[in-house]
C-alpha cells in the first residue's frame, strides 16, 4: 500500500478518480525485433509467426513464438549472473525493482573518450550537488550512447559476430563500482552493453557488484529524459525461475 500510494503521489494519480499524467512516464526499454542488439557471442532475436490470420472458425486468430538470449536488448542482470547463491530473477524483491533514480551524467567525457570508466570522483561529485546517494537507490549512468542504438557498430565499437576484441564503449571502473556496492545501492543501470567497459577482458565491475546482492539494467533507453535525481525507476524482468537475466520493461516516473 505505501508504495502504491507512492506511485501514486509520483505519477498524479488520485484516488478518485483515477487520472494518471501520461507525460511523467519515460518508457525506458528498447523494443525486441530484428535490430535488437546482443552481445556478439549470444543467439540474436528471432520471432515467428505460429498463426496469424483468419482461422477455419471464421475469427482472427494470431499468435508466435520468439527466442532469446537472457542477456541482449534492454535487459535486468540478477545478481545470479556473477555470483554464486545471489538472487536469481524470480528472488529479487519487488521492492527493490521500483525506487528513486539517480542519474549520474558522464556523456560530456564519454563523447571525447569511448572507453571512458566512471571514477568514485564522478560520484561523489554528483553527491556534492546532488546528496548523497541512499541505501535502495538505484544509479544510473548516463554515457549518452542511446544516440548510437541500433547501429551496432557505432554502439559495440564493431559488428563482427562471435568477436569480443574490438569492442568499445563507456562502463563503470572498479573503484566506483566498490563505492557503490558501499552505498548499498539496489541496482545499477547503464546505457551501453554492458556495465563494464567495452575492453574489459575479466568483467570485474560484474564480479563486484553482483556478488552484493545488487542488480544491473543493460542498453538502458531514454535515459536523457530523467533529471539527476527526483524521479522513480519501476523495472520488471521476465520472472524467470533461476534465471541469470533476462528482458525487462523499465519505466521513469517523473514527479
């Protein structure tokens, strides 16, 4: 009840009636189809048609079937996926999926450095004008690479299937990745392919955060939209039993 009456004060719903404000609602997700991009060694996207069209009663009838990778497109990293015992998708508490945002913004760096890391001196200058960043906040780091989605190449550095090498994009460095899982932060959300950078041969930004018990988003879309701070995140993944991830609908509510 607390947090739907939360929602609600966010949003502008009241109890009678009901009006929600449709512009304080950022749809963060980018939709799954053929341009959708995966990490170069997972299976891309595919989606057929099962039925579709008028069926021998005389309705329209329409139905699919589609596969994934649990890590490709705008996705959720349970903590399962780089430590052992953490939360699988289906554990994770609610409450954790929905909270207020904070937006720490290094596109100005990234754009003249790709492979750009954000530092503990990017957070605690965001916490200097911002306050500092509470226990079941969830971060958001904003590199600016949405303006690339979906050209794989601009946004993985490459586009040679099956090949980790050459890619290139913004992430987060170890030593703000620790800072953070200090915070006791409930997740962290980027707007590239991963939250470790490109180059990154070992994923020790994975192996530190999820291990705490701390979620991540992935290709997070429209992140530009939401302020430093003020607003709320709601991020619902495929409740997928065991699962290590999976594609998740991710929304910004704007007060």
């Amino acid at each position: 009840m607390r947090i739907l009456l939360g929602l609600c004060a966010l949003t502008g719903l009241q109890a009678q009636p009901p009006v929600l404000d449709k512009a304080k609602l950022i749809d963060m997700s980018y939709a799954f189809d053929e341009k959708t991009i995966y990490w170069p060694t997972a299976k891309p996207f595919e989606r057929h048609k099962d039925a579709w069209g008028m069926s021998p009663g005389g309705y329209f009838y329409a139905s699919a079937t589609f596969t994934t990778s649990e890590h490709g497109g705008t996705h959720l990293d349970s903590p399962l996926h780089f430590g052992e015992g953490k939360w699988s998708n289906e554990q994770i508490p609610l409450d954790r999926l929905f909270g207020p945002a904070r937006v720490i913004d290094i596109s100005a760096t990234c754009a003249k450095d790709r492979d750009y890391r954000l530092t503990p001196a990017d957070i605690l200058a965001y916490e200097k004008q911002n306050g500092r960043i509470d226990p079941a906040d969830i971060v958001l780091v904003h590199t600016g690479w949405g303006r690339f989605w979906p050209d794989k190449k601009a946004y993985l550095g490459c586009d040679r299937p099956g090949d980790t090498s050459c890619l290139s994009f913004p992430g987060l460095g170890e030593d703000a990745a620790r800072l953070l899982v200090e915070r006791k932060i409930a997740g962290i959300g980027i707007d590239t392919a991963s939250i470790d950078y490109g180059k990154s041969k070992d994923f020790r930004v994975h192996r530190i955060v999820y291990p705490a018990n701390i979620f991540g988003l992935e290709n997070v879309a429209q992140m530009e939209k939401l302020p430093a701070r003020g607003a709320w995140l709601i991020a619902l993944p495929v409740k997928v039993t065991g699962g290590t991830g999976g594609p998740v609908r991710i929304v910004g509510v704007i007060r």
